[in-house]
C-alpha cells in the first residue's frame, strides 16, 4: 500500500484546487455539454474525493461517478463526504488498481479522471491505461501529475540535490513497479500522440507563499524522507537542509514552487472547440 494520509490529502486540496490547469477543465465542460445524460466517470486512486469535490460541480451536466480506491481508511473519510443528493451521484469501489485496472473499466464509462496518480505508476500500467482509453475511444482527464520541477526561495546550497535525490525516489516502485514519476505526464502525452491522438498538455503547478506554513512543512519533511532513503550516507547533510528550510518556513520567509501538469484526451470526432 502506497500509504497517503488523509490529512495529507486534506492538506494539499486547496493547493491542487488553486494549481489545476483551467483549459483543459474548460475543453472537458464543452464537450461534456453537449452530451445528453449523465456523465459517467471513473476516478482512478480516488483518495477521499478531492477530484470529485473539484470538477464535480464545474462540469455543466449530470454526472454519475464511481470512485476506485484501494485503502479502506481513505474510503470511509471520502464515503461520509459523498453528495446524497442532486446532479452528482458517486460512490467507491474498493479495487486494486495495479491488478483490476481492466475490471474497473468494463463498466460503461465515458470519462476516466485521475488526481495526483500517474506519476506513481509504471510506463507497464500507463500503457495498460491508454490502451483501455483508446480502444473504447473515452475521455480522459488526468490531473496533478508531478514533473520534477521544484524551486525554493530562498535558495539553499543543497536545494538542487536534495530535489534530484527526491526525483530519484519518485521513480522507485510505489506499487505499480518502477514507477514514472516526474517523466510520466511527458510519457502520458508521447504515448497518446504515437497513437494519434492530440492531448491538451497544460502546466498545474502548485505555489504556496510564507503564509502556507503547514504546506510547505510537509513537502520539506517528505523531501528530507525521501533523499535520505535513497541517500542514507547524506542523512546528516540532508537533515541540516531540513532544519533550515523549516526555520525559513517559520520565519514567514520561504516560498515555493511544485511543478505538475493536467492532460486532457476527448474521444475522436466529438471534441468540442479548444
Ligand atoms: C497522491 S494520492 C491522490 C488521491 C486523490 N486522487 C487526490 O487527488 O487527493 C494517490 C491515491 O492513489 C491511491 N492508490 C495508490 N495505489 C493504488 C492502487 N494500487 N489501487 C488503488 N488505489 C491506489 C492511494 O491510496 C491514494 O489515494
């Protein structure tokens, strides 16, 4: 289990709700629009519902959602956050989605959807993904896909190490396989247009100022965790990177910027204007 906390979540929603990508979001409503019925969309690694809480009441139509998730502790705080009533009818589905990722799509779909997940999987599993979009010819709007980028202020001389460090266990297996990490929105795109398809690539950094402090507190812990469980003999030297960047965060002086990036596939012959 990839283990993400629901504070955690709880923490970064308003930032990937300020971060994501406008035009993609637009190009979706458009077509979704012009559809009749409800929309039915599958979100992939669903987490407590952060993606449906966003786009649910941005898209202009009906829409039925099922929400696929493997850790039941994230399932029962998204569960009790579920619309009861009008447009929006969602409920999860517990499912692995590293080995029922097929099953999960045989129901009829017309939008898979996906939120800060592709850059855990596998290029395997990506391929699996497309394949599945593109042979039942469906929507789809993958969001917040880490891509490597980080810039701090103000700089610190390990800044850039510590990063690439980070990048690196970005790429170990976080249950998928060897995962994409920071090449997997670029990925994403190479393979969908190899197969002819046009994706709308947009950037969805995240941006937080001085006064995000538990924010950026996380990141930096996370960051310090992870360069040291690939770098264990640099544990010292990062663990002094992280108590100065976090006494920079109390200072009301630090600021910091998270690379990600929103694609959006439309099924061929019905996509609405750009
Ligand atoms: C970074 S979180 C994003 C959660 C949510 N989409 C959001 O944006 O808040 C990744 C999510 O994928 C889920 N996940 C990871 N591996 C999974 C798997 N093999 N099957 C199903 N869900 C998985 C995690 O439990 C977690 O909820």
């Amino acid at each position: 289990m990839s283990g993400f906390s629901a504070e955690w979540l709880a923490l970064r929603e308003p930032f990937d709700a300020a971060a994501r990508a406008t035009a993609p979001e637009a190009s979706l409503g458009l077509w979704a629009g012009k559809r009749g019925g409800p929309l039915r969309i599958v979100d992939l690694g669903a987490g407590t519902g952060s993606n449906l809480r966003h786009l649910g009441p941005r898209l202009p139509l009906a829409q039925d959602w099922t929400l696929i998730e493997h850790d039941p502790a994230l399932i029962a705080a998204g569960e009790a956050r579920l619309p009861r009533s009008g447009e929006i009818r969602a409920r999860y589905r517990r499912a692995d989605l590293r080995s029922e990722l097929e099953s999960v799509l045989t129901e009829p779909v017309d939008l898979v959807t996906c939120s800060a997940l592709l850059d855990l999987v596998s290029a395997e599993w990506l391929g699996r993904l497309v394949q599945l979009v593109q042979d039942r010819d469906l929507a789809l709007l993958a969001v917040l896909t880490y891509d490597g980028r980080v810039s701090l202020e103000p700089g610190l001389p390990l800044d850039a190490d510590v990063i690439g460090l980070v990048n690196r266990h970005q790429r170990t297996d976080k249950g998928f396989g060897p995962a994409l990490g920071p090449e997997a929105g670029i990925e994403l795109a190479r393979v969908l247009h190899g197969a002819g398809d046009q994706p709308l690539l947009a950037l969805s950094d995240w941006s937080a100022g001085p006064g995000d402090r538990s924010f950026q507190r996380a990141l930096v812990e996370g960051w310090a965790e992870a360069a040291a469980a690939i770098a264990p003999e640099r544990a010292a030297a990062i663990g002094s990177w992280c108590r100065d960047r976090l006494r920079a965060i109390e200072a009301g002086a630090s600021r910091c910027r998270v690379g990600h990036v929103d694609l959006l596939r439309l099924p061929h012959g019905q996509r609405g204007p750009a």
